[in-house]
C-alpha cells in the first residue's frame, strides 16, 4: 500500500513538472528552451512512480 501512495506521488510530481515546464518561453534562435531539461526531469519522475506498481503500462 505504501509503495502505491509513493507512485501517485512521483506521477503527480511529474505531471506538475512538465506541465509547468511547458509554460517556460522558448528561445527563437533554438527549436528547444528552458523546458527541455524539466521535461526530461518530469518525464522521469513519470515513469518511475509508474514501475513500482506496473499498472501504468497499457497491456
């Protein structure tokens, strides 16, 4: 149960990451900013409080 509550909270954190992050400007000289790095930071944390539990990945 406990191992449930942590990977609601690494999904939720990641959410709020990248949907933050894509509210960051983008450069016009460069087709990637700021939002890059949280992104992947983001994307991170999505897919690992999806592991522990397993029922993140469609079957």
């Amino acid at each position: 149960m406990r191992d449930l509550f942590t990977g609601l909270a690494f999904v939720i954190a990641g959410i709020a990451t990248i949907v933050t992050a894509q509210q960051f400007p983008t450069l016009p000289s460069l087709q990637y900013g700021p939002s890059l790095f949280p992104s992947i930071v983001g994307a991170g944390f999505l897919s690992r409080g999806c592991a522990p539990g397993g029922k993140c990945v469609m079957e």
